[in-house]
C-alpha cells in the first residue's frame, strides 16, 4: 500500500518567509502587489455599481403610458409641482351641461385637456406666480394672454388628465404616466 503523504512539512521556512513578504508587499502602499489588489478591490465594487446605476436608468428612461379614462374632469397644473396628497398649483375644470336644478344637467366629456387648459391660461385664470396657481379676480375673456409652451398632457393614478406646463419628461418627474398617443 503506498503512502501519500508527504514526508516534508507543509510550511518550511523558506516557504513562510515567502508568504510573509507576499503580505508585507501587498499591504506595502505602492508596491505592485497592493496595487493590484487595489485595483481588483475597485473593480470589484464599481463594477455593480455600475451595472445597478444602469438598470435604474433603464427604467426610468422607459416612459409608463396610460390612457385617460375619466373625461368628466380635467386638472390644470400652473406649475410642474405635485405633493404626495395630489395637491397641485392650478385648477381642476369640469364642464357642466344644463342647469344645476336640472336632472338632465351634469357633467359632460371633456376631450380636449390641451384645449381647455390652453383657454384658461389664455383667459389668465391660471398664474404660475400665485401660491395657489389660480387667480381669484376676474379673468381676461379676450384671451390675450400667452400659453406656457409646451403643455404636456399627463395622466393622473385616478385615470383624470393633467396638462402640465414643460416637456414630454415633466410627467416622469412628477411620478405621473404620459398620455397614450
């Protein structure tokens, strides 16, 4: 029966005087050693770093669409600002048929959010340098007055459109769905 065993001991002292010159080396601050060691440290973090920070961006990039679903309501944002309750700086508009003592009357579809929000700014009814976005004194029915460009039709959690003053990205900012085309 053979022995593998050897008959050496594992760790001479040549061999440990090896081993603790590898670490001195390596914890020797630039020597080639700890430099690699640095390095594959470095890598070995920014490397999923990276890779997390891309795929965070990847989805952010990809914009979430929605279709508007209630057309009975339409919000009118004078500023791109929404807080976590929904409030926002504007108006919400609603267009009403008929009187309010009639049963007939109510509210009818808005389909144009764009349109309806465009007027009111025309009208100044909306002013993005008022707290509350909406002036209380009587508007300018002449509509003279200038439409911020672009208004971007947003779509609230509710299925209500939001027309926001700003770019195409301004609903992603405000943690809203961009209208379906």
């Amino acid at each position: 029966m053979m022995n593998n065993t050897p008959t050496e001991p594992h760790f001479t002292a040549n061999r440990s005087a090896a081993i603790r010159a590898l670490l001195v080396n390596i914890a020797e601050p630039g020597t080639p050693e700890n430099l690699r060691l640095r390095r594959a440290r470095r890598v070995r973090m920014v490397v999923p770093a990276v890779i997390g920070t891309l795929v965070l961006t990847a989805g952010a990039v990809v914009a979430v669409q929605a279709q508007v679903t209630r057309t009975d309501h339409i919000n009118c944002f004078a500023r791109a600002e929404l807080n976590m309750w929904g409030e926002f700086p504007g108006a919400r508009v609603t267009s009403l048929e008929g009187t309010i003592g009639d049963s007939e009357g109510g509210p009818v579809s808005i389909n144009d959010a764009l349109a309806a929000c465009s007027d009111l700014w025309a009208q100044h009814a909306l002013d993005a340098s008022i707290e509350s976005g909406v002036r209380s004194d009587p508007v300018d029915r002449s509509f003279s007055y200038p439409v911020p460009e672009p208004l971007t039709v947003c779509v609230l959690s509710n299925g209500m459109a939001a027309v926001i003053p700003g770019a195409s990205d301004v609903c992603g900012r405000l943690g809203l769905a961009e209208r379906a085309k």
